[in-house]
C-alpha cells in the first residue's frame, strides 16, 4: 500500500513537472513566433528618414496633418496646392520641424504637374512617397447638382491622381521602390446621399487605386487605398454647399464635429503613415466607417434602405437656388455654438482658414 501511494506521488510529481515544462515549451514557442512575426514585419517596414515625400492638396486640412507626421518621421517634405497664400501659411506653421518645400500647383494640369514634379526633384531629389490628397467638397441635393459638378469631382479625384502617379511612376518603377498612398473615403465604398459627385469621383479613385496596386506589385511598389469616414479637419467651412446652404452646413458641420462619429485629423494622419510604412493595400479610418462598409457589403439591400431613409431627414431642393456658398457664408447660430468645438479648434490647428480656392481631404 505504502509503496503503491508513493508510486502515485512520484507519478503525479512527474506529470506536474511535465506539464509544466510543456506550457513553458508552448508559451516560449508563441513568444518566438512572436518575436520572429515582429522582426520580419520591422524588416519589411518602409523606412522614411530622408526619402521625399509629395503631398497634394497640402497646404490644410489633412494634408497639412500628414506633413507634420512625415516630418516626425525623419522624411523631407514637399506640399502642392494651388493658393500660395495658404502653401506660405503651411510652410510657417511646420517651420523648426524639418525639410519643408512649398509649390503652388493646379494638380487637374498635366503640364504644371510635370513642373512641379521637375522643381521637386530639383530641391530635393527623387520622390519615394507620393500622397494624392487635393480634393474639393460639393454639399447638396441631387436636384442641385450640375454636370460641371460631376466633371470638377473627376478631375479633383481621378485626372489629378493620375497626372501626379504619371509623373513620378517610371522613377520609382526604374528604381524598384516607392509607395503611393492615394486619399479616397467612405464616399469611395458607399455612395453618400448629398455627396453625389463627390462619390463618383471617389469611387473612381478607388478603382484606380485597386488595379494600380496589382499591376505595380512587381516592381516593389506600393499603392494604398486610404477610405476616412469623417474627420475633424476644419474643413467644412471651405467647402461648396448647394440647395439650402445654411441648413446643409449645418448637418454637415455636426456630423464633423461630433467624438465618436469623426476621428481627430492627427490620429488619421497617423494611421496613413503607418499603413504607408508597411504598404497596406487599403485602410479605412474610424469604427463607424467600417461598421458601415461592411453592413453594405453584406446587406446591400438594407443598406439602401437606410441610405434613403437618411436622404429623407436630409433637407430638399424644393425653393432653393443652385448657387454654391461656402460653409464660411453659411453659418447658424448653431454651427458657432459650443456644439463645433471641436471644428473650429481643427480648423485653427490645421490651416482652415476662409478661403476663395477649396482644398479639402
């Protein structure tokens, strides 16, 4: 008896170190892969101290967030936009923190996107990251909406892109490196009620951006598709509203304003780099935006329906006149209450100043 109970105590003693050793065995094997993930993913990451860095629509709003990213991160910068004033303004506000070259430039122009590629090249050498940012912002019923708004959304959103990639492509091909981060938006995956041709011109980025990527895998370099939802950028008050301006601005400006919905211009611009880092092939910014994306995706029928219940709450064309207002002429005294804090603290930090030439994200 004595010796069976002493058999089972070594037995059970036994097992115990066993097991033991074998759950140390499992947990250092899964901190190795761990560790090895982690090295590989470090050894892949595109490292930007001094390379060059060209953003489009730089000069506020997002862009102008991105800028102070990039800069933390070591690269050199270059911001095109079309109003030199505010690019001046941009140049200021990042002064002390790096390499900084502003180039007004008009990115629907094929010619002077050719220049001012040449003059980027020439101050700071070849482009290794380009970000196609520059857009414009049109708010309003369908009913409002014009063909030269949908051909300005197109222009902004698919010709500008292709003529800045055009530019800067056989250099980075001929080099076997690069990375271009194109700036598309929720309104890129689900067309936006009010947001019409904006969408359209999305949308075509989004394809763009989609077959780019697949066709310039082989050349090492990296295209990503970036879908914000909405960000507090300050923007809305640069921005086109058509129909009834004042009440189009407003839902416009709280839906932007508002924690939770919208995400702070600094911690999308963070995001972007990092995927820019790795090369990610998309990345959409804010849990809604993609709790939306995929309710679409899954249930495209249902999400129409409550795309139309949306459009209904929204304010119609009926009485109204076609003539655009920017969000600066359009203001309530809701929109200047407590309720845009957070807006109009953006729209300092970020450069979001009235101005007659809209470059938003």
């Amino acid at each position: 008896m004595t010796l069976t109970r002493t058999l089972a105590r070594r037995l059970i003693f036994g097992g115990a170190i066993a097991g033991g050793a074998t759950l140390a065995l499992g947990a250092g094997t899964a901190a190795g892969i761990g560790l090895g993930y982690w090295g590989v993913r470090q050894a892949l990451r595109y490292k930007l101290n001094d390379k060059v860095v060209v953003i489009t629509g730089g000069s506020r709003g997002l862009g102008l967030a991105m800028a102070r990213v990039f800069l933390r991160r070591g690269a050199e910068v270059a911001l095109l936009a079309r109003d030199p004033e505010a690019l001046e303004r941009a140049r200021q506000l990042l002064a002390g923190h790096g390499t900084v070259f502003v180039r007004p430039c008009d990115v629907r122009d094929e010619a002077q996107v050719k220049q001012a590629i040449a003059d980027v090249r020439q101050e700071l050498g070849e482009i290794d990251v380009l970000v196609n940012n520059a857009g414009t912002l049109t708010v309003g019923p369908m009913d409002t909406m014009t063909a030269d708004e949908y051909r300005e959304a197109l222009n902004i959103f698919f010709w500008a892109p292709l003529n800045t990639t055009l530019a800067v492509l056989p250099a980075m091909r001929q080099r076997r490196t690069g990375r271009i981060i194109n700036i598309s938006s929720i309104g890129g995956k689900i067309s936006v009620p009010h947001l019409l041709p904006y969408s359209v011109g999305k949308f075509a980025l989004s394809g763009f951006s989609e077959g780019l990527r697949a066709e310039l895998l082989k050349d090492n370099v990296y295209v990503t598709a970036v879908y914000p939802g909405l960000m507090r950028t300050g923007s809305p008050r640069n921005a086109d509203f058509k129909g009834k301006h004042r009440a189009e601005y407003t839902w416009f400006v709280l839906s932007d304003a508002t924690p939770g919905l919208s995400i702070n211009a600094d911690r999308a611009a963070r995001q972007i780099v990092k995927a820019c880092e790795y090369g990610k092939a998309e990345l959409i910014i804010t849990f809604a935006a993609k709790a939306a994306i995929k309710m679409h995706a899954l249930f495209p029928g249902t999400a129409s329906l409550l795309l139309g219940a949306a459009n209904r709450l929204l304010p119609d064309a009926r009485g109204a006149d076609d003539i655009k207002k920017k969000g600066a002429q359009s203001v309530t005294p809701i929109t200047e209450s407590w309720l845009t804090t957070l807006d109009e603290h953006a729209a300092r930090k970020n450069n979001q100043v009235p101005n007659p030439i809209p470059v938003t994200s």
